[in-house]
C-alpha cells in the first residue's frame, strides 16, 4: 500500500513558510502551492479538490506582489547601484576597463557615421540613370516592400506539400531572387563595384543574391518547379540542402539596415560586448566556486528517491560538469526548488544513494540536509540569479540609453563626423580609403573643432600641435581611413584638443617639406606616425634655411675680398677670360663688352674712404638678382 506524505512545501513554521514564498516568488512550483491550498480540509483528512476554491487568490496576489514587484525591486537596486558606481567613476562602469571603455565610446561614434556614398553620378547616361534610381527614396521602399514578401513566402512551407503548392513556392522564390539580382545589378553599375562594396551591407546582401542564386539552381535540377507531370531525370535528394535552405531566413536581416530600431539593437549588443564578456568571466569564476561546493556537499545524492525523475545521470552534483551544467541551468529559475528537496531529504537511507556511506561514523558523506541543501540553493538563487544575471540586463540597458540619446552625451557631435566624411570624400574622390600624408595639413585645415582647426588661424605650429596629438600611423607614404578617423575621435575623447591652438607663434609656412625615402614607414620595429613624419620635415627645413642663409653670408664675403682696390681687375681674372666666370662670381652683363671683354667703363671703383659704390655697369653689388642660385666654396 501507499504511505501519505506531506508534500516538501509546507507552512506549518515560520522559515518553512518564508521558503515557500519564495519559491512562489520564483515563479517555481506556485502552482502546485495553489492547488494544495485549494485541496486542503483539516490536518490529518484526506485532500479534498477544490474543497476551498477561494484560496487561489492568496496565491494570486502573493504572485503579483511578491514576483513582479519585491523581486523586481531587488533588480532595480541592483541596476541603481550599478548606475551609482558608474556615476562615481566618471562615466565608466565598474564591469569595462578604461580602454575598453574608449573602443566603445569609439563603436558608439563608428556606429552613428553614416558609411561614405559616392557624391557624384558616373558620366555615362545610363550609369547615371542607375545611380540617381538606386539612391531615391522609392527604391528602398520598393526592396524593402519585397523582403517583407518573401519573408511572408517563406512561412507558407508545410511538411506535405503537393507538387503544385510546392511549384508555386519555387516560382514565388524565383520572382524574389529575381528582384534581388536586379537590386545588386542597379547598384553595382550605378555605383561602381568599388563604391558598393564599399558598404558592408551591400556586400552582405550580394552574399545573400549568390546563395539564392545557388538554392534556385539546386531546385531547378531536383525539378521541384514540376507540376503535374514526372520529375524524370531529377537529381536525388542532396545530404544537407534542407539547411541550405533554411538559410533564407538570413534575408530577413536585411531589414536591419532599413529600420533605426532594429539597427540600434544590433549596435547596441556589440558596444556591449566588452562589459557582457567581463561580467560572464565573473559569473563563470562563481559558479566554478559553486560547482565545487556542491561537488562536495552533495556527490552522493539518491537520484531515485521519489518518480519526479528531479535528478538524473546526467542532472546531478556527482561530477564538475554536471554540477556546472546544473547550476547554469538554474539561473534560468528551471525547476531549482526540486532540486532544492532532493538535497534536503532528513532520511539519510533515502538520501543517500550509497547506504553504506551513510553512517560512517555516525556522520553522512555527500547525502545532503536540510540545513545545508536550502541555504545552498537559496543563495544561489539570489547571486546567481538576481543579482549576476541581473548585471547583463543593467549593462545592456546602460547602452540602449547611451545609444538612444545619441548626439545627447555625444563628446563628438554627429554632424561634425558627417563633415569628416564629407572632407575625406573631396580628398579620396577615388574611395581608396587613403590619402597622402602631405594631405593631412588640407583635412585637418577644413575640419571645424574639436576635430580640426577651421575658422582659427591655421599656423605651422598649430597644425604640428594636431598632427603630434593624433599619432597616425603611415603606411607607403600614406594614411588610411579607418585610423585617422579613430586618431580624431580618440584626440577628443582623451581631451587633448587644445584651445590656445589659434595663439601660438604664427609661421609664414603651413607645409613642411622634404621628401621621405622610400621604405621608411618603420623604425625600430614600429611604423612611423605623421608627427614623426612632420616633424622629421620641420628639422630638415630648419637645416636647409640655417644652411642658405651661412651660405649666403659666406658669398658676401667672398665677393668683398674679390673686389680690387683700384682699376676694375679682379684678383685672378685676366683681360681674356670669358663672361662665364665673371657670372659665377656673381656679376651681370654689365661688365661686359659686346665682344666679351670687360667692360672697364662699367667697372667698380672705390668711394671717398666708404666702401664699395657701383658705377652704371653695376648697381647695387648685394642685391638678390645679382646672386647665384647655389654657392660652392670650390669656386673660390
């Protein structure tokens, strides 16, 4: 016969019936509470269904109050005070480390740069036609129009179709593979294959064409286009192609990039990424500390103790992964008040799965016990699953906000990245996706701050102080787009945007110059930045002026020693010698006669005691047009 058992739930004491709502507030197991108090008659009668009906509202309320309010208010105080430390740390939260709070702040900037789009229609008239079509407005609604048809199509599959349902779904895919082709052709030859790969999702949605394309060819060889008629010569099922076409569904993606909504909750599970992954390694260490401690508490569980089947070979704490497994799946609130009464049965012959453990020295050995099983599973409960879990939903919501607010909290406003996009088009009109360095001085000139220095005085030293700030890294003589976008936004981001920029010492030159060899991008190992460049420039310009003007002075002095005291011989120059040497030192056709002799009238002679004067065949000795371009000593 039977034997009558209470049930593990229970009110008949104080903690028994704070266990009981608890687990009620869970969401675990209150339904049965509400049918035992439902059934109940006196102590020692026989249940009786539904003897008390109205005591469902106990259970009722005792769920809206104590699951969807109490319970919620420990997850709002767990994501308040998550907000509090953030506040309290500037803005970071205590999950993300600085730099990874920096590439998300970076993402986040990324995210709201619309990609670059090609400003100008190709030349020819039917490119051009393609171009102004693939950018109106009614060709997007038009595509979009269609992938929501095709994502309806794709519901329409049963798992016994006749031939003619199934031919008209074959067709049906045709028209919309059809309508993507056409989309991909418009876009490709009105914007050029360079500009249209250009956009991630563009090329998602060429990889999306190819694959249909092959799908329509696999099913136009299987003849599943046969209505009516025998598929001879249809080639047999291949292993795998009912995935293969389950991977139509990937269509539906291409609303992302049509839809802000839908987009903005993509972006905002990849800014996430670091404090989600930083939170999971935090949750992995406790459970690891957990799946220890139950390891060792509960090892020799009865896995057989009633037919509820609550813990099996594979669900129990006898090795690590299972006890790992079986934490994690109690987070999720799946029936961890069951497991909870398995380890906390009082009879240890029941408890104990090998009985020979059980009194070994009067004390049992992984058998379980009320006292240590409920505590066990309780706190579990609460730091795993309401307060560790809780952490991912905070951060995520953290970052919805962030990304809601948008240019809101945005250090960098997004019109003035729209600008930096617009810039970098006049000076890539070919959407390489680099520059020349040399045009770093133009982008930086036409970028208003904090990004650039437009409407301030752009002065040598200016531009170097930007240039020093940003850290570009140069490759073969040129920098790219992606780092110098990062190189702008990281500058404001670290505050090292300066506003005395337009003060400094102002310099007749805004472009160093020089010419860097070939091949010299790296030194030491590490690639060469454009203030490195820059600056490298700058001494070698400093040189070449400090050079010329010594060169300068030292051929002022060489013309004074040259100069005769009398008559209009120079010392080493004969009466034959040709006009050639009298230009290399520094003398005009002044000197000479028509038949190249000198010219004695035009000679120089010497003033009262001061100094040198010229005559008519010379004037003024010291000025620039009578210098030579280079000086030699060797000409002396």
């Amino acid at each position: 016969g039977g034997v009558w058992r209470n049930q593990p739930y229970s009110f008949d004491s104080y903690p028994q019936g704070l266990l009981t709502l608890f687990e009620m507030a869970t969401t675990e197991g209150w339904m049965g509470v509400m049918a035992s108090t439902m059934d109940m008659v006196q102590p020692g009668v026989t249940p009786i269904p539904n003897n008390k009906y109205y005591m469902f509202f106990f259970s009722v309320m005792h769920l809206v109050i104590g699951a969807f309010v109490l319970l919620n208010l420990l997850v709002g105080s767990v994501i308040n005070t998550y907000n509090k430390i953030k506040a309290q740390n500037d803005g970071v939260g205590p999950y993300i480390t600085p730099e990874q709070q920096e590439w998300k702040e970076t993402q986040r900037l990324i995210m709201q740069l619309k990609p670059k789009r090609r400003l100008e229609a190709p030349k020819g008239k039917f490119r051009g036609m393609l171009f102004r079509i693939c950018q109106s407005d009614n060709f997007e609604i038009g595509v979009t129009t269609f992938i929501f048809l095709n994502i309806i199509f794709m519901a329409f599959k049963l798992h016994d179709m006749s031939d003619c349902y199934r031919a008209f779904l074959f067709y049906s895919n045709v028209v919309f593979t059809s309508v993507f082709i056409m989309e991909a052709f418009t876009k490709i030859a009105g914007l050029g294959p360079k500009w249209y790969f250009y956009d991630m999702w563009n090329l998602f949605d060429f990889v999306v064409v190819l694959l249909s394309i092959s799908l329509t060819v696999i099913d136009i060889l299987q003849m599943e286009y046969s209505c009516g008629f025998e598929k001879n010569g249809a080639i047999g099922e291949i292993p795998g192609i009912n995935l293969l076409r389950a991977l139509r569904i990937i269509r539906v993606f291409r609303l992302v990039r049509r839809f802000k909504g839908l987009r903005q909750m993509i972006e905002t599970l990849i800014v996430s990424l670091p404090s989600l992954v930083n939170i999971f390694l935090l949750l992995v260490i406790i459970m690891i500390i957990f799946s220890v401690l139950a390891q060792n508490l509960f090892f020799n569980i009865n896995q057989n103790q009633d037919g509820d089947d609550r813990m099996t070979d594979r669900a129990n704490y006898v090795y690590f992964d299972n006890a790992f497994f079986m934490l994690f799946r109690q987070t999720t609130g799946e029936a961890w008040n069951s497991v909870m009464y398995y380890t906390s049965e009082e009879d240890l012959y029941l408890a104990c799965s090998h009985s020979e453990l059980a009194y070994i020295e009067n004390s049992p050995q992984g058998c379980g016990h009320p006292a240590v099983g409920r505590p066990f599973h309780v706190l579990w409960q609460v730091v795993g699953t309401y307060i560790l879990m809780q952490l991912f939903t905070a951060v995520i919501l953290e970052n919805f906000h962030e990304l809601a607010s948008g240019d809101a909290n945005s250090t960098v406003p997004a019109e003035k990245l729209q600008q930096f996009v617009q810039v970098w088009n006049k000076l890539d009109p070919e959407a390489d996706e680099k520059i020349d360095v040399d045009q770093l001085c133009d982008l930086i000139s036409q970028l208003s701050p904090p990004l650039g220095l437009k409407g301030k005085l752009v002065t040598r030293n200016a531009l170097m102080q930007v240039i020093k700030d940003l850290q570009i890294p140069i490759r073969s003589n040129k920098i790219t787009y992606n780092e110098t976008f990062l190189a702008f936004v990281r500058r404001c981001l670290t505050g090292d945007v300066h506003e005395d920029d337009d003060v400094l010492v102002e310099d007749s030159d805004s472009e160093t110059e020089g010419v860097r060899p070939p091949g010299a991008e790296k030194f030491r190992g590490r690639r060469i930045t454009a203030a490195e460049d820059f600056a490298a420039r700058a001494v070698q310009k400093a040189y070449r002026d400090w050079r010329e003007q010594k060169i300068q002075v030292h051929k002022g002095t060489a013309w004074t020693t040259k100069l005769p005291l009398h008559g209009v011989m120079l010392r080493g120059l004969a009466e034959g010698d040709s006009s050639s040497d009298l230009h290399r030192l520094g003398f005009g056709n002044g000197f000479l006669n028509g038949n190249g002799s000198v010219n004695h009238a035009a000679g120089l002679s010497v003033n009262s005691g001061n100094g040198v004067s010229a005559n008519s065949g010379v004037s003024g000795l010291g000025n620039s047009a009578a210098q030579p371009d280079r000086y030699s000593p060797a000409e002396e």
